[in-house]
C-alpha cells in the first residue's frame, strides 16, 4: 500500500477542466516531483490533496484512508444541543415578556424571601399555556432550522485544510505565504500547533504544563530554524527575511507538525543557481529524516537530480510518470515539457 | 529572551500613583473611570480586531451584555442578588458565552460581512433591550446595583479614589490575561488568522473554533467593561448608552493605539476617552465662563465637538502612523 493514493482526481471550475482524472502513488520515502508547462493543474492539484478545494471527483487517500470527517457521535450530539438551544431560544424569544411577569415580577416583593418553587410553577403553567401556534410552533422550527444548520455547515467542513494538515501533510505555497509579522520562531512555533496540547486555560492560568511545552517547543522550533540555516535571525521578523530564505523558513514551519509527506510548490522560483545547489541539498536531508517528498518544480536539474519518481501533467491530464531516465526517454513528456530537439 | 514590557509597567506605576496629587474627587476621576471602563472594552476589541484580524463593529452590544446581566442578577428589584462579585463572574461568562453563540455562525463569514452582521448585532440587542421592559425596565435601565464589597466593608459610590484604583485593579487582570494568553499557543493561533487565514488552516489551526475563542474572549471583556460601567453608575443607564458610536469609540481605541497593541490600546484609551471626558469638558466649562459657548447652538458647544474629533484622530493616525501611536513589537526582537 502506498503513503499517498490519489484516485481520479479531476477539478472543474465552471467550464474549465484544471485538473482532469489523474492517478498516481506515492511511496514512503519517495521524492516525488509534478512537472509540466504553466497551467497545467499542478498548484491545483495540490490544493485538491491538502483540502484547500474539494475535489470535483476523485479521491485522496493517506495511509489508506480517506482523510475526512465521519458522521459520529458528537456531530449527533452537537446538533441535538444547538436544536434544543435553538428551539428554547425561539420559544422564549416570543414568550420571555410573559412568564417572566408571571414568574418573576408576580412572585417578588422588594426585601422579602423569593418563592423559587411557586415562581417555576407559575412560569411553567404559563409556558404551558401558551398557544401551539406561538410556543411549540416556534420551537420546532427553531430545532430544525438549528440541527439542519449544524448538519449543512459540518457537511462543508468533512475535508479541511486543518484536517488533512493534522492527518500529516504540510505544505508550503507557490507564492510564499508567512506570517511576516511574526518573529521567525513564532512561524515554527504556528506549524508546532498540531503537536502542542496547551489549552486556552493553561495557556491562561500558565499551568505547569504551559512552561514545560513553552521548553521543549521553542527548542525544538530552533533546532528546526539551524536545520534550514536561519537560527541566527530566530527572533527577527519573518517579513525581514530575503526571498531565498523565505522559502526555507517556509519548509521549516511546514516540518515543524512532523508530517509524514511534506508538499513543496515550487520550492526554487525565483532562486539562483547556487541557492538551487543548496535547496536540493536541503529536500534531501528532509527526505533522510523520513518525510515524504512531494515537489512542484520547474527546474529542470533539481527535479532530475533529486527525484526518485516523477509525472507530468499537460493541460489538466496525466501524460507520463516514471524514473527521471524514464521521463526523458519518453518522446510525449519531452515535446510536452523539456522542448523539442534543436529548441535548447 | 522574555522581554520586560517597559510601556505597560509604566503606565500601570503612573496610574496608580496619579490619585495621590488629584485630591479626593473631581473631573479627574470621571475622565479616568471611563478611560479605564473603556481600556477593558479596548483590550477585549483587540484581542478581535488586533490580534485576529475580525472587523467586530458590535462590542457596544457587549457592553450592554454585560451591564443588564450584572444589573439582573444583582440589583434588589429582582430575586437573584448574588452579590457584585458573583455577578461580576457570572457577567464574565455569560459575556462569553454570548460572544461564542454570535460567533458559530457568523465566523464562516469573511471581512467585511463579518462586519455588517455585529453592526446588526449591536442594533438589534439595543431594541431588544429597549422593548424587553418587564425584563430590562425599558428606557429607564436597572437601578440601584450593589457596591462591591471587601469583607465587611464596601466601597461606597462617592470614593471616588476607591473605585479608580479598583477599576484600574480590574484593568490590570485584563491585560494581564491578554498578555499571557497573547505569548502563547492561543495567541499565536489568533495572530496567524490575521497574518495570513490559508497558510494557517493549512498549518493545521482550526480557523472556526480558534475565531470563536478570540470573539469569545473580546466579549468577554467588554461585558466585564460594561458591568463595571453599570456599577459605576449604579444603573444600566438606557439602552441608547450602549449604541453604534460606542463600538466606534472602541474601535478608534484600539486603531489610534495599534491594532494588535496592548499597550497601544492602553493609550488609546486615555487619548480618546480623555479627550472625550477631560479635554472637551474643561473647553465646555471654559468656554461657558467666557461667554463664548452658546450651549443652544450645536456647534458652538464643545461637548458636541467629540465626533468631529474622533474623526480627525482617526485620519490622522491612519495618515501619519498608520500601525498607532504604540505599535506591537517583536517578542524578543532588540528594537
């Protein structure tokens, strides 16, 4: 079984085909680069595999699975409460006026003990007796309009960028997507976010749990700023960084959930030769720390020269894959791709 | 690398020492109870506005929230009377809840939409309360609410110095909540939304759930703010306290100090609201003594100047400094 299935995936945007059934396997390990001309559905097709778009057909399965949200227990639960806090908030939302004269305002005489048993019971017999048509009709229709609502918006939500991030695929962007007001450190420390437990009340009350991960986190988030060569500017702001540097605190914050498949969109664009030399070095030692590969890249020596499988996409649709010798010997992806003879 | 936050500690040391050259009442402590009820709301704005990048035009429904809970639950014309600080608590949580229940579903909705539902939010709570009156009393608000007690002993509502050093005690806690929950995981997750929404979903964060938290929070605050604005007073006030150009006023808070800011909230808080409740007042009681003001003429009264003031602070701020006067800086960073 492969890390990485990806099933007949096509995409349509109205009339347009971007990315039109393509299949193909990634194995553990593997670094395995998509080429092809501009337009051909590659930033695409990586959207569809991280969630970003949902797939017209097709599917996308990791480990074997599919990554997406099963109905289960809790999504029956929390529509049953957002029914029965709909449905109540409907009924009082017309009702409130009344019972709480008869309950409340009735009941209280100013410095004298309130009779919480007499005011339920009065409140309760004018809830029951308010009319269907203003009581239980609303309350209905407030459940159904609440669960319907929790059910419509948990159907949008099955596949999610988040989802798929946290299953173990992290990404980095064509056209490098920072937090630049944020410290370089604090980039890492976003990417830690799936692996860090602290929640909104010890991050609060600083529980003891709150500086023990505060520890390991940011020495983790350094160790992973001096893999990619930026520890020295770990507390500068990343909007700071030169474009080449960038891109490799890009691939450090997308290491920092230790994911097992790490997609690079053109991860050299806008490089020169001697910065290639050094991102190639670099998607190796990722790939020898055991995360899987996937490369977007136009240029030519890196994806030879470091990938162990490649496929070619033109117009949307799958025309090749194979060892980079395979590729080259094949007369479609050549013309599709590296150019015809004499052209250079 | 923790920095000290010089600005805030500063401020907090002024603050705190300021009263003991004031005297025992005047102007000055109306100004400065107002500025701090407003810091409250500033920093539960920020934590939305500034730190998340959500466009919340709605905090004045907050406030008011937070008022008519704590004047329900306290005030003896109704049965429930737990006391000014359990109803202080309780205020904080309903406060909460109110502003996670407005967010589930409304946070799918993006800029500029966002905005216009809290704008209709804060309207509507107002003819809610306007119109809910065997509830809320209508225009007159709930009144008397409790003092807040300390033992056997309670601030009775002419110490003018008791209640500025409490509600500055109160401003304290806020930022410090802010601050820690600002350098952590919670705030990090809020600042990634605003930097940058995709590349934080794709980072793993859940956009919704992290968004309902950050509402969550800033209303929170607010109601803290407005309850603390309704014990000041011993009333609610009516509901038109709480309107459209309150939101506004926090909103110029936090952009005249620096979106994202603590400590810019903090001076915002003091430029806007003390220009409001110091500066114009002063300029109306000079003016009156001079002959020159002519209260039946809107214009020539300064009281009515603040909207055109607040207007020019704003141009200004966002012409010449755009990030406010104390913009966030870099934890960390050596500047």
């Amino acid at each position: 079984m492969s890390l990485l299935e990806v099933r007949g995936i096509t995409m349509r945007f109205g009339g347009l085909t971007a990315v039109d059934d393509v299949s193909f396997n990634v194995d553990q390990g593997q670094i395995f680069a998509v080429i092809g001309p501009n337009g051909a559905g590659k930033t695409t097709l990586f959207n569809a595999i991280t969630g970003v778009y949902e797939p017209t057909e097709g599917s996308v399965r990791f480990r074997g699975s599919p990554v997406r949200l099963e109905p289960d227990a809790r999504l029956g639960l929390r529509a049953a409460m957002v029914a029965i806090l709909a449905g109540l908030s409907a009924f009082l939302a017309i009702n409130i006026q009344e019972l709480w004269s008869v309950g409340i305002a009735a009941n209280y005489v100013l410095n004298q003990p309130f009779p919480w048993g007499k005011a339920a019971g009065d409140a309760l017999d004018a809830a029951r007796a308010v009319p269907f048509a203003w009581g239980v009709l609303p309350a209905i229709l407030g459940a159904g309009v609440g669960a319907g609502t929790v059910v419509a918006l948990w159907q949008r939500s099955r596949r999610t960028p988040d989802l798929i991030a946290r299953a173990g695929l992290a990404r980095t962007f064509q056209n490098i997507r920072l937090f630049t007001d944020l410290s370089l450190v604090e980039n890492v420390l976003v990417g830690m976010d799936s692996r860090m437990r602290s929640g909104f009340w010890t991050n609060l009350l600083r529980l003891p749990s709150f500086s023990r991960e505060r520890t390991w986190t940011e020495r983790e988030a350094l160790e992973l700023l001096e893999f990619v060569g930026l520890s020295e500017r770990a507390h500068e702001a990343a909007g700071s960084l030169p474009y080449g540097h960038r891109r490799r605190l890009e691939i450090a914050r997308a290491l920092a959930s230790k994911p097992a498949v790490l997609l690079l969109d053109e991860p050299a664009a806008g490089m020169n030769p001697s910065e290639v030399v050094d991102l190639m070095e670099l998607i190796r030692r990722v790939r020898d720390r055991g995360v899987t590969v996937i490369l977007i890249e136009h240029h030519m020596k890196l994806v030879m020269g470091i990938s162990d499988r490649i496929v070619v996409l033109q117009y949307g649709k799958l025309i090749g894959q194979g060892t980079p010798a395979e590729i080259r010997a094949d007369r479609r992806c050549v013309e599709a791709y590296l150019g015809t003879e004499g052209e250079g | 690398m923790r920095r000290v936050p010089v600005p805030i500690l500063a401020y907090f040391a002024v603050m705190a020492a300021l009263p003991l050259f004031m005297g025992a009442s005047g102007l000055f402590y109306d100004a400065f109870q107002a500025i701090f009820v407003f810091s409250l709301v500033g920093l539960g704005l920020n934590v939305v506005t500034g730190f998340t990048g959500l466009l919340n035009l709605g905090m004045a429904a907050f406030m008011a929230i937070g008022a008519y809970t704590f004047a329900i639950l306290t005030s003896d014309i109704y049965p429930f009377q737990i006391g000014f600080w359990w109803g202080i608590l309780a205020t904080v949580a309903i406060g909460a809840v109110a502003g996670f229940l407005l967010g589930a579903p409304t946070l799918g909705l993006s800029g500029d939409y966002l905005a216009i539902v809290t704008m209709g939010f804060g309207e509507i709570t107002l003819d809610v309360l306007k119109n809910l009156d065997a509830v809320t009393k209508g225009t007159q608000g709930i009144n008397p609410l409790p003092r807040p007690t300390f033992g056997s002993w309670s601030l009775d509502l002419q110490e003018e110095r008791g209640w500025y050093w409490l509600l500055l005690g109160f401003v304290l806690l806020a930022v410090l909540a802010v601050r820690r929950l600002e350098r952590s995981r919670s705030g990090r997750a809020w600042l990634s939304i605003r930097e940058d929404a995709l590349a934080s979903q794709c980072m793993g964060i859940p956009p919704k759930l992290t968004k309902m938290i950050a509402f969550a929070t800033g209303s929170a605050l607010a109601a803290l703010g407005g309850a603390l604005f309704a014990a000041l007073l011993s009333s609610t006030g009516e509901p038109a306290s709480y309107d459209f150009q309150v939101s506004i006023l926090a909103l110029c808070i936090v952009i005249v100090g620096g979106m994202g800011s603590v400590a810019g909230t903090l001076v915002g808080a003091v430029v806007m609201v003390g220009m409001n409740s110091l500066v114009l007042v002063k300029l109306a009681d000079w003016a009156g003594a001079a002959g020159v003001g002519n209260a039946s003429n809107v214009l020539a009264s300064p009281n009515n100047w603040k909207y055109l003031i607040f207007g020019l602070a704003l141009i200004l701020v966002v012409r010449l400094k755009p990030d406010g006067l104390l913009p966030p800086r870099l934890e960390g960073s050596a500047s």
